[in-house]
C-alpha cells in the first residue's frame, strides 16, 4: 500500500510527510506498531543544511518500510532540540532500541549521527544538536487498529470506562454537528437533532474493540453504530458512533459533565460584534444602541479575551425583531462565502445565558452550533437550526455591524459596508 493510499483509508485530512527511519526501516517500523518505539531523533545540522523546517507538535507522517510501503500514520507530539551528550535515558526508553538503556543509544546513535553528518561534510562530537521527536500512533491497519470511533461518555479519557480503549488510540477531541446530547442518568446519549453539536474523542481501535462496544452499548437494542463526521483540530474524518434509540427528555448538553465553569469561545456574527453591545449581555443594563435592558449573565466577569477569525458559510438576514423593528442576522454554516466573526472567551454557563437573552425558541436562536476549535477550546456560535424566512435589517442594525467591523474588527469602512451589503443580498 501507497503512502498516498493509506492516508485516503485512513479517513485523514490536511497534510503529510512520508518517510522511513534510518538504518534498519523495517524493524524500527515494526518496533512502532508494537508501541515500544514511540520516538526518534536526527541531526539538527541537516535541516540547517537543506533549509528544511523543524518538525513541529501536531505534524502527521505516514511511516514506510524498506520497500516505500506505508506502514501506518503516527502525529508528533513533542520536539525539542538538544545536544546528543544531554539526551536523557528517558528519551533513549521511548526510542526503543536494543535493551532501551541510554548507554545502548549512545552507541547505535554515534555511528548514525556520524554518518549523517558526514554526508553534508560536518564532523559529529558529544555536543552536535540533535533533534528529538515523540509522537504516537494514529492510523494502523497493519495493527488491526483499522476503526474509527467517535465517543462521548463513560468512554472518555478519564471516565469509568475508559479502559475499553486501551487497544486504541486517541486522534485527540473533536465534535459532532446535528446531533445533541442527552443525560440519561448514569450514563449519557446522543440523537439525531438539527442544530445540535457534541464534543467528544475520536479513537482508532481494531476490529475486537468495536465488538466489546457493542455488548458493552447493547448495540442493535439500546444503542445503534452509525456513521458520523466527526471535526477535530486539524481536520474532519469519517467515523462509527453510538446513537441512543431511546426516547430523551429535558435539556441537551454540549459535553458529558459539562461545567458551567469550562471556557468556551462565542463566535458573534451580527450586532454583538461590538464589544459595547455584548457587555450589556454579560453585565447586564440598557443597551444605548436600541435602548433594550439586558439582565446579564449569572457570572458577570467579562470576556477573558476576544479575536477576529473568518468562517466558512454565510449570513442573512431573517425574522421581525421588535427590539430592532426588522430582521436580523443569522448564520447559515452550508452557505458558501466566508463570515466575519468576532469571537469572545467567555465560559460555558454564560453562553447559554447569553442564548437565553437572545431567545432560543425554535423560530429564533434555539442552535449552539460548534463550528471550530481554537487553543484546544472549542468555537460555539448561536444560529437557528434551519433557515429563517427572510426580513430585511433596519439602517440602524446593519450600520452597527459596519461601525463594529470598521472601528473595532480591523476591516477598513469601505470593505465592512461591501461585506454588509453583500450580506443584504442573502435575504
């Protein structure tokens, strides 16, 4: 199998680097599909020489054998450079080489640095630089670790049943779109629901992992597996889920044991992109842009810090706010243009406050859409499940956007009206 091939398989996206250990390929590949070898290292004058990057905490490589034949996919989760007397016994443990003592490293490694370093006419000694690399797993069908499972309860990193993925491997946290999340006492589920989002971990296991789930779900009764398209930080895949096939009651929830205390990113599109507006939400008073009075959040401290970030989709404009006499901005993630978002850190108690002076009633603002990730905290916005009849904006409404853009996004005033007006367009 190609590089290019098990990386289609593998339901990946984004970019990789192909590429086999030096010396002895084969055993050492072997070594990582095993889990003895979980790190490597190499001379950091090389990529001096040949002006290529470093790599860097996230990359993804697809790991080949003696014969260019992938092998499986691993995601580098430190890199630090060092001089080759200062590597530690514990990197020369995780390099797995040998009997995994740092005096066995030693000795393999003078002979693999030096000839390195000779190839590019440089000398080795105790002090060249090394660049050395952790990284782990994530895409094995060589191992049997060739399923994809998105999960969110009891099966979570640190949960009581965590230890059923002791075969697997964790590709990190990510979300689900169009499904929400149920508490059903000691355990949760999640159903079909437009307009829902739930954060979870996607694992790869092998074939006798999804056979354990599926008893320990009561999959076919209770539970059923299908397929869900999972978003982690740096990318979206393909993968096996657990839908509960019970009926559900009261209110969903974004995250098994969500805490009103976890931080959050709110994403705001319309008139909450000016900072003044969205205090009264969090502090609650009159707003002097339409005179409402807002009561404010719970918890009134103010946003930790706030950015700019374009996303994909558009807005439009819909429904008859009687605060703003017109319709109002909304969020439509399939639309095909780019949204200007003004993105504040607030924590998961004060969004749904701030979805409750909104109005999350099922003809107004009843979606807290995950649409990203950023820092490793996940990106919510508030939008309508479905799209709203259409209502032109009021002058007042649409100025304050601009205004907004302009004064405090860093868009200049002639590319915020553009952008406004190619939103009025949308209605």
């Amino acid at each position: 199998m190609t590089a290019e091939e098990l990386w289609k398989q593998s339901g990946l996206t984004g970019t990789y680097e192909a590429w086999a250990f030096g010396g002895a390929p084969d055993r050492l590949a072997e070594l990582v599909l095993q889990g003895v070898k979980t790190a490597t290292c190499s001379a950091y004058d090389l990529y001096l020489e040949e002006r290529e990057p470093l790599p860097k905490e996230g990359d993804l490589s697809v790991i080949l054998n003696a014969r260019d034949e992938a092998v499986c996919i691993i995601r580098t989760t430190k890199v630090y450079v060092t001089a080759f007397d200062r590597v530690t016994p514990e990197h020369a443990w995780k390099e797995g080489e040998g009997d995994r003592s740092l005096e066995y490293w030693r000795k393999v490694h003078v002979e693999f640095l030096t000839g390195e370093l000779a190839s590019i006419g440089r000398e080795f000694s105790g002090q060249a630089q090394v660049v050395c690399e952790e990284f782990e797993v994530v895409y094995a069908p060589y191992e049997g670790r060739n399923r994809t499972v998105f999960v969110y309860g009891t099966l979570m990193t640190g949960e009581r049943a965590a230890w059923m993925l002791d075969a697997g491997s964790c590709l990190g946290k990510a979300y689900v779109n169009r499904y929400a999340l149920y508490d059903l006492g000691s355990f949760p589920g999640i159903v079909a629901e437009p307009g829902g989002s739930v954060l979870g971990e996607v694992w790869t296991v092998p074939d006798r992992t999804i056979d354990e789930l599926d008893r320990y779900e009561g999959e076919g009764s209770l539970y059923h597996r299908e397929m869900v398209r999972a978003v982690l930080e740096d990318g979206a895949l393909t993968a096996e889920a657990y839908i509960y096939a019970g009926q559900v009651r009261g209110a969903s929830e974004a995250w098994w044991g969500a805490s009103d205390d976890a931080p959050v990113w709110y994403a705001c599109y319309g008139s909450n992109l000016k900072a003044d507006r969205f205090r009264c939400y969090i502090e609650g008073g009159v707003c002097r842009e339409n005179g409402k009075s807002y009561r404010g959040c719970r918890d009134r401290t103010l946003w930790a810090e706030d950015d700019v970030h374009n996303y994909p989709g558009e807005v439009y404009f819909a429904n008859h706010s009687g605060t703003w006499g017109a319709g109002v901005a909304f969020y439509d993630p399939s639309g095909r243009g780019r949204v200007h978002m003004r993105r504040y850190k607030i924590t998961y108690g004060q969004l749904k406050d701030v979805q409750l002076q909104e109005g999350p009633g099922p003809a107004w603002y009843d979606s807290l859409l995950c649409i990203g990730w950023k820092d490793g905290v996940p990106v919510y916005t508030l939008t309508n499940h479905a799209r709203r009849p259409a209502s032109a904006p009021s002058e007042a409404y649409t100025d304050l956007i601009v205004r907004a853009l302009h004064e405090e996004c860093g868009y200049t005033e002639k590319d915020a009206a553009r952008y406004v007006r190619a939103c009025r367009g949308k209605i």
